[in-house]
C-alpha cells in the first residue's frame, strides 16, 4: 500500500496554527513478510498478549470459529502462542483493552445479533480468562471505543449506535462490568468511524495524574471530522473541526512517527480502498488544559474552576453577559472551546 506524506488540503484546525510547527513525516521500512497465512482471516488485532516486547497479534476466522494468538519478534517474524478452536462464529466486534490484572491486554468481543458481550483477560501464553458475560446489550451498537475515559486503572468504552444517533460512555472495574458515565442521544447518525487518540497533559497537571483520551469522529460522506477532549467522568467538549478530509475512507489512529516540535502527535491515517491509497495526518493540540467538569454547578463554581484550570470563562444565553457574582442558580450546560476560552451557555436562570 503506497504511503503519502501528509496532504495540505485539510481546512486549518483551529486553534491550530500549521506555521508554526516542524513536522518530521513517518518514515516507514519493510520490517519482514509472513508466508502461508489464511487468505480469510475475518479480524487481526493487535494487543500485548505475551512478554515480547512487540505487539502481540489475534487474528480470527468467523467462518469456523478459529482464533489463533501470535507474537512477534520485531524483525517481522511470527510465533504461535496457542490456537483456539471452539469460538463462536458471530463475534461482530473484537477490540483490546485491559480488562482484568493479568499485566496483559484482555478482549472484548461483541455479537451484535445476539446482543451478548464477553469480557476476557489473557495470561501471556495465548489462553483466556472470562471475566464476565452479559447478554443484555443492544444488538445496534456499530461502534466501540476502547480508551482511558476516567481515573479508573482499566479501559473505558465508548459505545455508539449510528441508527439512532446514541452514544455512551462507560468505565470498567476489572471484573467485566460496567459503570455508566454519561449518556447522549444527540449525536450526528452519519459518523463512519470515532478513534481515540492521547491526550495532552496540561502545564498545570502532574505527570503523575490521569490523563483522558481526545476522540476524532469522521463523516466519510463529507471528508468532514470533529475533535473532542474527554474530562474523566464522560463529559466531552469540542476542540476543533476540520473539512477536507478523503471520501469514503477506513480511517486508523496510532502513531506513525510523526512528531511536531518534538512532541508525538496521534496520528490518522485514512485508507481509500478504490485507489489502494493511504494518508497520514498529524495531529496537534495548542490546547494544553483539559477542560474541568463544570456540569451541575453554580455559575460562580464553574467559573473559579474553569480560571483555575488556566482557561478563560465566558456566559452565554440567558442574559448574554459575561460576568457573574451569585454562587446559587443557574447551573452551567454546554460547554464549547477555541483557543483558551471556555463559553457555557447556561441552562436555567439568569445571573445577578
């Protein structure tokens, strides 16, 4: 698959100044081939399901139900942790994350037709460990999001259903359960593809406190996407949005090398599988704060807590003014950002 540099035709992503960065392209090599693979594997996913140092692979033939784990070597070369045979067939959705206190990645599997999910740990050896089982999902989830969405030392969910524009987001106990964060029933249903990527860690923040995934939904219709900072409780709020983007695409985030300033960028990078093309974006922040969860609270709360976070509080909708001395009603609602300014129009009452 051909490789392109990354393409200046994406509308400018504000607050984001291009100018002003040195962006080092990824360089990629030809590690090593694998000969004799299946010709169908229905699903390869990557993970750390063994103590080599490199990615670890599952890769699973929906057909008969097998699953076989591989570890790599970094010279491109393969070997076979165990094969599994008894799978089920259904198995919609199969993502990593860690789930469970193995020290290696487990799996959630996803059988959309049945509404069922499993959550498994794996034990380095290619063998399973079932956490938990739950067959009362919904059987029109189309997307899952495995990320860090809270402080929790286990993967969050984000859980989409594009039929009816519903999206959820959960964090995970270590044990296959799920603990709802926040729920929104207002979201676009024309998202192709939603990606986690790293977030920032801000000036004022310790190295050492949790650090919450930014999310990249694409509109593959348009070429159209929007970026999102997530605040650790499943609130989300808007960094910037972009035009441009290839028709149409499989879009894929990681990091492919390419470091602004030198700092590693999340990376996008969007397959066209009409022309056998594939183009990598970088993408960078200005943006160096989270933005604080000021749901629920005082217009004055909000405030204090917004400045000390170093951003800049301004209100809208009501009374349309920017200053506020009440510590009572109203609460803040939405909240949207540019630059560092944080604008929340409230939702109930007017301030003093």
């Amino acid at each position: 698959m051909p490789i392109h540099p990354p393409v200046p035709s994406v509308g400018v992503f504000e607050p984001f100044d291009p100018s002003s960065f040195t962006v080092v392209p990824p360089d990629f090599q030809l590690v090593g081939s694998v000969q004799n693979w299946r010709a169908n594997w229905s699903a390869i996913v990557t993970g750390k399901y063994s103590d080599s140092p490199f990615s670890s692979l599952l890769c699973y033939e929906s057909d008969s139900g097998v699953a076989a784990f591989y570890q790599t070597d970094g010279a491109g070369g393969i070997q076979l942790l165990r094969e599994h045979s008894d799978w089920r067939h259904s198995w919609t959705f199969i993502v990593p994350g860690v789930f469970g206190d193995s020290g290696y990645d487990g799996l959630l599997l996803y059988d959309k037709q049945a509404g069922f999910a499993a959550f498994y740990d794996t034990d380095g050896q290619g063998n399973l460990i079932l956490l938990h089982e739950d067959s009362t999902w919904r059987n029109t989830w189309s997307h899952i999001v495995v990320a860090p969405f809270s402080d929790s030392p286990y993967s969050g969910l984000l859980l989409y259903d594009q039929s009816a524009g519903f999206g959820a987001i959960y964090a995970t106990d270590g044990h296959g359960h799920l603990k709802l964060l926040r729920e929104y029933s207002d979201w676009r249903t024309t998202w192709t593809a939603i990606l986690a990527g790293a977030g920032q860690i801000s000036s004022k923040q310790s190295k050492n406190e949790a650090l919450f995934a930014n999310l990249f939904f694409y509109e593959g219709s348009t070429g159209y996407g929007e970026t999102y900072a997530t605040d650790g409780k499943g609130g989300i709020g808007m960094l910037g949005q972009q035009w441009g983007f290839p028709l149409n695409s499989d879009v894929f985030a990681g990091n492919s090398g390419c470091i602004g300033n030198g700092q590693e960028w999340t990376n996008l990078l969007s397959f066209d599988r009409t022309t056998n093309v594939g183009t990598i974006y970088a993408f960078g922040f200005t943006q160096d704060v989270l933005v604080p969860d000021v749901f629920q609270m005082s217009a004055t709360e909000a405030a204090n807590l917004i400045e000390a976070a170093g951003l800049v509080p301004k209100f809208t909708g009501v009374n349309h003014t920017h200053s506020w001395v009440s510590s009572q009603s109203p609460v803040a609602g939405q909240l949207a950002t540019k630059g560092s300014t944080v604008t929340m129009t409230l939702s109930t009452g007017s301030l003093q």
